[in-house]
C-alpha cells in the first residue's frame, strides 16, 4: 500500500512539474495540505537520490533534476517507500522468504501476488510525473 511519504511525494513532484522555476517547500506544503517538516524530508530523500535540485538563497528553492517526463511515479514510490510488492517474497528488490511457507513455488498466495506486483510496476514505471500532472477529475475525463 502507499505510504503517506509516497503519497505527498507523488504530490510534491506534480506540483514541481506543473510549476516554471524553483518553488519554495512552504508553498508545495501549504498548496498540497502536506505538514511541512515531513514535506522537507521527502523532499531532502528525492534530493538525495537525484530526482530534484536545490537552490539557496533570493529565487532559489527544489526544481526536478531533470524532464518530468524523465521521471516516473513508480522511481519516486521506490525511493520513498521501497518495492512496490505487496508481500516481501514477491518483491525483486526487497526479496525475503516467508517463514512459514514450504514451498514457494507452489504457493498461489505467492503467484497472485507477483502477478499484483508485475502490473503495479507496468503501470508506474510507465506513467511519467509530465503524464501525471495532467490527470485527476476522473469523471470528466473519457475512458481510458
């Protein structure tokens, strides 16, 4: 499930796609209803892993190291929460065994569960910050 750090992340980085410039953390928190000093350590983690940039000073603030449309939901939901897996036997990142299966491979709670974790990654791996800025309002927009 998405953590609320991946959330307000997710968040953060679509206010930073739709917005020309560097933009202040109190604004993305005060314009996201996301707490402030929560808001600074995400936004430290992305800067840490090379999703954003920093300015100090008069016109400085975060700003995406790079295109959004080079930036995907699922690296940002990696970075702040971990494997996108369900469960850590399905995760190729974070893999461990479950203590109390005794055979993996014959496991259907397993096979489910890769199958969940191989569409999430298909879809957030495919899904660009850019992409994202332009969705919400699900009812007027047309099917997909």
């Amino acid at each position: 499930m998405l953590s609320n750090k991946g959330k307000y992340g997710l968040k953060a980085m679509i206010h930073l796609a739709k917005f020309e410039g560097p933009c202040l953390a109190a604004e993305i928190a005060a314009q996201n209803q996301i707490p402030r000093k929560f808001l600074d350590a995400i936004l430290l983690e992305l800067k840490n892993a090379g999703i954003l940039s920093s300015k100090k000073g008069k016109g400085g603030g975060y700003h995406l190291a790079r295109p959004a449309d080079k930036i995907t939901a699922g690296q940002i939901i990696r970075i702040l929460d971990g494997s996108l897996a369900p469960i850590s036997c399905a995760s190729r990142t974070a893999y461990r065994k479950c203590t109390d299966c005794p055979d993996e491979d014959a496991c259907a709670v397993r096979d489910i569960m890769l199958d969940v974790r191989d569409s999430m990654a298909l879809i957030l791996d495919r899904t660009s910050i850019a992409a994202l800025s332009t969705r919400g309002h699900r009812e007027s927009q047309p099917l997909r």
